[in-house]
C-alpha cells in the first residue's frame, strides 16, 4: 500500500462499502499530479523563463494556454470517476495458487465515454476498463488466492490519468465481496470403494455390482475396468468401451481424511481430499466425504462437488 | 508508479508521436544547417520503417554512437553546445533519437515534452500572424498525442475530437492569465550572443553603398502614429546616428562627448508614438527635432535619441517634436573645428573645386547654393546601383561617375562644404514613410533609409540640408519608389504602383500591426492601460494577483460546472413510459421487466390489459429498437389510449 493511501486510510477511515452500489461522489474521489503532471509543471516553468528572457508574446501565450490545459485536464480527470455507479458481481471460486476475479459492474448514467479506468486490489495486476456514453461493463478484478478459506477483496484502488496524464484521480472502493478458496487438488488414484456396514451380508456374492451397460472410457479411467471384449466389438476407431454398474447401494466411496496418510501435513492431506473430490465428481460417481466433525452423505452431482470442496475449504486448520 | 504503470504501448500510439515530432520540428527544417535536418528526417524515417515493420528498437550503444556524433556535429557546426541556435539543434537532434527509443509510456510522454518546448522556440524566429496558426494547428497534434497515451483505446477521430475539447475549453483561461498574469519586460540574465542575429538597421557606419543595400530591403523599420495629423511627408527627417569622422571612403560616428543640445521650437509640438522594430542598437530614431523624450532615453549632443539599451524586442516610445526649429545656435568651438576636419590628402579636384566655391561666395549660405546648384545642374543621376568608384571616391563620383545614393550626395556635400570652410557633418536616419489610411499608422521600412547633411551658420545654428533633393527632389516628395528610374532593385511589392494591390498591402499591414500593437506588444505598458480602463488606478502585483485569482478562479468554476453539472434526463420513452403508470395508478416495480407488469396486469386487472399491452409492446420497440421514430409517436398515441385512473 502506497504512503498516500495509508495516510487515506487514516483520515477517512475503513469502512465497508457493503453490498449496495457504490456511487463515486466528490466525496470520494481524490486527485493528485501523477509525475508526469511534475514534468509537465518544470518545463512550463522553463518555458515560461524563456518567453520572459527572449520576450516572446506569443510565447507567453503557449505558455498560459499550456497552463490552463493543465487544469482542463485535471477537471476531465476528476469528470472521468465522478458519478460513477460500482456493483459488486459475482465471484467463482478458485483453487489456491489460482487467481479469484472478483466481478465488478460499472455503469454510466452520462452522455460521456469514462477512458482508462485502471482497478487494481493487489499492486502489480491491474486491469484497465472503459464504459461507454451511457454505457456498463463488467470488470473482473484479480486477486490471487494463497489460502483456502473465504477471500475478501481487498480495498481496490480505481485510479485514473485520463486524459492528459497530468494528474492521478482516484478513489478507494470497499465492497463487501468474498471468494471461497478450494484446497489446490493434488491427484492420487482414487482410494478402494468400501462396502457398506449393512450390506456386509451380501459381499461374497460374486458379482459387486449389477451390470447396467457400457459407457466410453475416459483417461481417469482405470485399464483394469476396460471391457475388451465389447471394444474389440466396436471397431478400431471407436474409444473403449467401460463396463458401468448400477447400483452401488452396497458399497459406497468414501472419501475418508482417515484414509489420508496421519503423516502428511493437514493441508497436504486436504489437498489430496480435494483431487479425490475432482477426479469423483468428473467421473461422475457417488461419494462422501468424512472430515473430522463433518460427514457429508453418499451423492453424486455438481453440487455434491461443490458442497465437499467448499466443507475442505472451510475445514479448520 | 509501479512497473506496470508504464506499460509498453500499443500498436496505434507511436504514429502519434511521429506526427506529433513531425509538427514540432518541421518549421525548424529551413532554418537550420541542411544536414541536421537529413539527420532528423532519416531518424524519422528509420523509427516510421520499423514500426510499420514492426521490428525492434535499435540497441542502448547505437543510439549512444548517433548521440555522440549528433552533439560533436553540433559542436561543429557552432562551436558551443549552448546559445539559442545550438539549443534548438540539441532539440531537434534529441526529438528524433527518441522516436527510436519510445518502448513505454515514460519515453512518449519525454517525446512530447519535448514537442511542446519545440512549440516554443519556434517564436524566436518569428511571432508572425501565420506562425501562430500553424503551431495552433501543431499543439493540437502535440496534444492528441498526449491524450493518445492516457485515453485508453479511443479512435482517431474520437482522439483528435477530445484534444481539441480540452484546448478550446482551456482558451478562457488562458485569456485571464494573458491579461493578468505580472508581464515582466526584459531579459531575465544576459542573453546569449545570438540572441538576436539578423537585425537589419543603420550602423554607426557609412560607406558607398551601405545605405544602398538597406534599402532594398522593404522590412519595418518602425511605425508612427501622430497625435494629430500627420505633418508633410518632406519634413520627415527622422535622425539616427550622426557621422562626424570621416577617413576618405568611410564615415563614422565619433565618441567625443558634446554638451548638451539647445533646441528651440519655431512651429507647434507633434506628439506622437513610435513602435520601433528589433534593431539590436540604441538609436531610437526619433523626429527631427525631439522635445521631449520618454524616460530613459536621451540626447547625444547631436540630437539623436538614444536610448539606455540596445533595442532587441519590437518596443513602443511616446515622443514630442517639433520640424521647424533651431538648434545649437552656439557651438562649441571644439565641435566647429572637428566638422572641419578633412584626411589631410586625397580628392584634390573636389578640394580646388571648393576653394573656388569659397572665393565666388560672399556668405556661407551662398556656398550651400552653389553646390545644390552644381548637383542639379550638372548630369547627377540617383540610382541604387552606381559603378565602383575609385581610390579618390569623391573626386570620382563628382567628376567622373556622377551616379550614386543619398550617401554619395551626402558624402560629397559635406566634404565639399568642410573644404570649403563651412562646418558640416552627415546625419544617417529615415526619410519619409508610407501613411496606411486604414489604421492611421505611418510605416518607416529600411526603404526609407537616408543619408542627408547639416551644416553650420552663426547666428542660425545647425541647419539640414538634403543634397538628394537637388538631384531627385521626388525621393522627398513622394518616395523613394518614384525617385528611382525603372529597374532598380527594390522589393516587388514597393514597386508595384496597382491602387488595389497597394489596397491589399494597407489592408495586409494593418492586420499585422494591430496584432503587433495588441497581441505581441502587450506588454506591462499595456496592461497598465487595459487595467486602468477597466478603473484600477495603481496597478501592482499584488492587484493583479487579486485579479488573478478571481477571474481564474470564476472561469474554473464555469469549467467545472459546464463539465460536472448534469441534468439527469430521460429519454422520450422513458418519460412516456412513466406517464403510462401514473395514468393506470399502477407501478412496475423495479425489479420487474414490463413484459411482467403486462403479465401482472392481465391477471390482476383483466379489463385495462389490452390497453397496457399495446404500451408495452411500444415502449420495447421505442427503446430497444430506437433507430425509427415511428416507435416513439405510436407509444405516444398508445399512452394517450389509456383510461385515466387514480390511485385509490
């Protein structure tokens, strides 16, 4: 955080924006000479010592029009924030080591284009905007995500040297938006599904599972499940083919912390949760998830996906 | 400012700069020595090849070699790095090394920078009414490249469109601190030597010719406007440097100290003012003979005005004279016996020719006529082209060439007058002046450049004698232009005599002056007038300073306002939209499309819904599908249908 918006800070005080629109008033909106306005200051000053020295009117006149072109920019800077209307957006949810983009809507209820909007949460990855005359846009902002866990957007700094370049106008916006972070998946084979405490009197029957038919093989799956006679069947090109079970009622996968090795860090253990509930979900079959004081039921589904990822992100560390 | 602050720019920005570059530097381009505009133009062209080509920049140690080699050519071609002329130099050079080095942001804004202080010294060389539109023309290219680099992605069009906005809305501004703004006059430290080189003017000089080739030359010396009406053209005698020292081809001005002049007014005092040009000397050649003198200026004992510092800027004096009058009716002595000096050989013809002279007179008045009679009578001819002359050059222009300018008259008068017994002495100055009936201005050019004589009687004092005006009594009447024959080498436009040419010239000249007089002259002078007109009597900084901020002050919030201030309006449908629930005393609510009120108000009231429809289906049409008008008018009759209800 730069001195300025320290100092800021300071003054004005930390508070939330909430969840409501943020609309940039006077209030709001700060504005500075960036360097270059410095630059432009020192040669006006030089040129306006050489006009006096060669007495040169119109050179007097470059200068003052120069001068006043100074301060048209600067009321065009501040013109290019004022009355501007923030929404706070949607946020996906992001693995660590991935970038959460926190969406922003800007509308413009005026009859001029808003040019070089530049918003930036985290220094280094700023992300330039422009809204039409009467216009709205979308922005994604980028904060990259290093914990699991819930992500709040911190402060985003909305600056911009429209038009000239001479002066910064800038405002701090404070919505109230957050990401979950997902644990990063580390992918291991999936552990052996495990019969169910009920159905204990039915295994030793043979077959597992009721066969229901053939599906395409996918590359998660194993070779072991490959029905090769039925691909030989199908011809060269086509993919092979899996033999798919109905049922499953009498063992079920669950994706156990316990099965994860005691000796592996927590997060690391959490990490290979997370590749079991990926590399479940994509193929579609029906786990569970047993955390330490969480047990989320057998399902199958996006949303069972969703709901196990989001239980290892909120797991206490 | 973090690394990314200074992006690396995009494709469209650099034809910017070019242009941009191009604008400042090329009014430069003739001005210059011819190989560092080569050197320029092939940087130009070099930077436009590789972005059209899109190729790399050329490496640090390239342009470090052409940096080196740019200045020592320089330094070369002037022999120092600073001063006027090589500072440009260094401008231009730097100006087109950037282009090839412009990776960031940082280096196009440096390009810029540089561009505008182009703008500047562009006015060193000239202020004219036609520079100051050209660079109006150029700072606008300047500055749409400075928007081009903070606007974002935005058209050309668009780009060029908000540069101008931003100039035009800056011009009130800048006419308030035009007014306003302290005018300090003067240079600030000592100027550098070339300041200000090519001034043409008299010199403290004359030989053969030097007149001559003033007067070819058809520039301002200076204008004039009387008081009152312009006194007669013949009386015009507008006195610089007086030559007093004369070695046998040359005649200078001498450094004795003179007492003091005693002047006395026979006719009525002329008050007039005089806009002097550039002409890098103190003469402030003023109307023969002055009675009084604006403050710093004085006389030197010959009655020419002088003032304390070389005039180097175009400056405005109020003066009094009077053209009938008598001067120094004793004279020192000393100063009698110099204006007799003669080198003590040479020219014997002219010599014996005054000692005969000086036995026929009876009284030295006589001896004035006997050689303006000599001048008329024998076969002189005025032209501005005489032959050469030879070691004796008065006896060969009188005896043998008899051609020659008012500085071979002069000359030659005096040297006979001097031989002859009679003290007199060379006046260099102005004769004359074109009156502009449109502005009332007087124009003295280098045109008018003149030599004349004076000498001295007791009991009469210094007298003017102009022997030009017994061998072309024209060039006193009417001017130079019909004194001279045919085929003299005068400016163009002096000698076309056309009455709406010459029309167009007057029209022409009065523009320049009165941009001159108002734009370029206002100076502290003539903010003091301007302040005093408006009823502020003592005007100090501190005034202006007051004044300053409240008129700066007044125009930023105009600015402001006009830019901040927004009515929120709806469009028509919009509007119409509106009127169409207040009418039925529904609301659509504003999470609600209108398809849904249309729905909801089928369910709810059955009886309106056809009517509410129908403005349904216009009001979409007339915002979504905008581009026909018809919209607007069949929503309009549409909400005009519906029954009037009040909200119970």
């Amino acid at each position: 955080m730069r001195p300025i918006d320290r100092l800021q800070e300071l003054i004005f005080g930390k508070r939330s924006d909430g969840e409501a629109p943020i609309v940039l008033d006077r209030r709001r909106i700060f504005i500075l000479p960036s360097r270059t306005g410095l630059l432009y200051a020192l040669a006006l000053l030089v040129m306006l010592i050489g006009a006096i020295n060669y007495n040169l009117a119109l050179g007097h006149a470059l200068v003052f029009l120069l001068a006043s072109l100074g301060l048209t920019g600067m009321v065009h800077s501040f013109r290019n924030l004022h009355h501007l209307r923030l929404l706070p957006g949607r946020v996906a949810p992001v693995h660590v080591g991935e970038t959460a983009e926190f969406e922003l809507t800007l509308e413009n209820d005026r009859p001029y284009a808003r040019r070089a909007l530049v918003f930036t949460a985290v220094a280094g990855l700023p992300v330039n905007a422009a809204v039409d005359t009467n216009g709205r846009t979308t922005v994604a902002v980028p904060v990259p995500a290093q914990r699991r866990g819930w992500l709040a957007l911190p402060p985003v700094r909305l600056d911009t040297r429209y038009p000239l370049g001479l002066f910064t106008a800038w405002s701090q916006l404070r919505p109230a938006m957050r990401c979950l972070v997902y644990p990063s998946p580390i992918f291991t084979p999936l552990p052996a599904s495990r019969p169910l405490p009920n159905g204990s009197a039915r295994h030793g029957e043979g077959g597992q599972e009721d066969f229901a038919g053939f599906r395409e093989r996918q590359p998660a799956d194993s070779l072991r499940h490959v029905a090769w006679k039925a691909s030989i069947r199908q011809g060269d090109e086509r993919p092979l083919l899996i033999k798919e079970f109905a049922g499953g009622s009498d063992s079920e996968l669950c994706l156990d912390w316990a099965a994860t090795d005691p000796a592996l860090p927590a997060e690391t253990r959490l990490s290979l949760l997370a590749g079991w509930v990926i590399d479940a979900g994509q193929r579609q079959l029906a786990f569970a998830l047993a955390l330490p004081g969480v047990e989320i039921p057998s399902a199958s589904g996006r949303e069972q996906q969703r709901r196990c990822l989001e239980a290892l992100a909120l797991y206490p560390a | 400012m973090n690394q990314k602050r200074d992006a690396s720019l995009s494709r469209e920005q650099p034809p910017w700069l070019f242009a941009a570059a191009i604008a400042a530097t090329a009014p430069h381009a003739l001005a210059q020595p011819l190989w560092l505009t080569a050197f320029a133009a092939v940087l130009f062209a070099w930077a436009g090849w590789l972005w059209w080509e899109d190729r790399r920049l050329p490496g640090r140690w390239v342009l470090m070699v052409l940096t080196v080699a740019g200045n020592l050519a320089i330094l070369a071609e002037y022999r120092t790095l600073f001063g006027r002329e090589p500072g440009v130099a260094l401008l231009v050079m730097f100006m087109a090394l950037k282009l090839l080095e412009v990776r960031h942001r940082r280096d196009a804004v440096v390009v810029v920078m540089l561009a505008y202080f182009l703008l500047l010294t562009h006015y060193l060389h000239s202020q004219e009414i036609a520079v100051g539109l050209w660079l109006i023309v150029a700072l606008w290219l300047v500055t749409a490249a400075l928007t081009r680099l903070h606007a974002g992605p935005i058209e050309r069009r668009e780009n060029l469109r908000l540069a101008g906005t931003l100039l035009l809305q800056s011009l009130p501004m800048m006419l308030v601190l035009y007014l306003l703004f302290p005018r300090i006059s003067g240079p600030l430290w000592g100027l550098p030597e070339d300041a200000h080189t090519g001034r043409t003017g008299l010199s403290e000089r004359m030989n053969p010719g030097s007149i001559a080739e003033l007067v070819t030359s058809g520039e301002v010396a200076f204008r004039v406007r009387f008081d009152g009406p312009p006194p007669a053209r013949r009386l015009l005698y507008w006195r610089g440097p007086v030559l007093e020292d004369f070695d046998g081809t040359t005649w200078q001005r001498s450094s004795r100290r003179l007492t003091e002049e005693v002047v006395q007014a026979d006719g009525p005092a002329i008050t007039y003012e005089s806009t002097l040009e550039a002409h890098g000397q103190r003469w402030l050649l003023a109307l023969d003979a002055p009675l009084a003198l604006p403050e710093g200026a004085s006389l030197d004992g010959r009655l020419a005005a002088i003032v304390a510092r070389p005039i180097d800027s175009r400056q405005r004096f109020r003066l009094r004279a009077a053209t009938a009058f008598r001067f120094n009716l004793q004279e020192a002595p000393a100063t009698l016996t110099d204006n007799l000096r003669l080198p003590t050989a040479g020219n014997p013809r002219a010599r014996a020719l005054a000692r005969e002279w000086q036995r026929q007179a009876r009284a030295p008045e006589e001896l004035v006529d006997l050689a303006l009679r000599h001048f008329n009578r024998e076969a002189f001819h005025y032209t501005l082209r005489p032959p050469l002359l030879g070691r004796d050059a008065i006896d060969d222009f009188l005896f043998r060439s008899r051609r020659g300018f008012c500085e071979h008259y002069a000359s030659s008068f005096v040297f006979l007058m001097r031989a002859a017994g009679l003290p007199a002495r060379v006046v260099s100055g102005y004769q004359g002046g074109e009156f502009n009936p449109l502005d009332g201005y007087l124009v003295v050019r280098q045109s008018e450049a003149h030599a004349w004589a004076e000498v001295w009687f007791a009991g009469r004092g210094w007298t003017r004698v102009d022997p030009t005006a017994a061998v072309a009594p024209e060039r006193i009447e009417q001017g130079i232009v019909s004194a001279l024959p045919a085929g003299e080498p005068l400016p163009a436009f002096l000698l076309n005599r056309a009455d709406w040419l010459r029309d167009l010239r007057h029209r022409w000249e009065a523009v320049n002056n009165t941009w001159n007089q108002y734009i370029l002259g206002y100076d502290g002078e003539r903010q003091r007038q301007f302040l005093s007109q408006l009823g502020f009597i003592n005007v100090d900084w501190r005034l202006l300073a007051t004044l300053l901020g409240i008129a700066g002050s007044g125009v930023l919030a105009t600015i402001l306002l006009l830019n901040l201030w927004h009515r929120p309006r709806l469009d028509a449908a919009r509007r119409l939209w509106r009127r169409a629930q207040r009418r039925i005393g529904l609301n659509c609510a504003p999470q609600e499309t209108p398809l849904a009120f249309a729905e909801r108000v089928r369910r709810t009231d059955p009886a309106l819904a056809p009517a509410v429809d129908a403005v349904v289906r216009h009001y979409l049409l007339a915002r979504y599908a905008r581009t026909d008008p018809e919209h607007l008018a069949a929503l309009r009759a549409a909400v005009n249908r519906l029954p009037r209800r009040r909200i119970v």
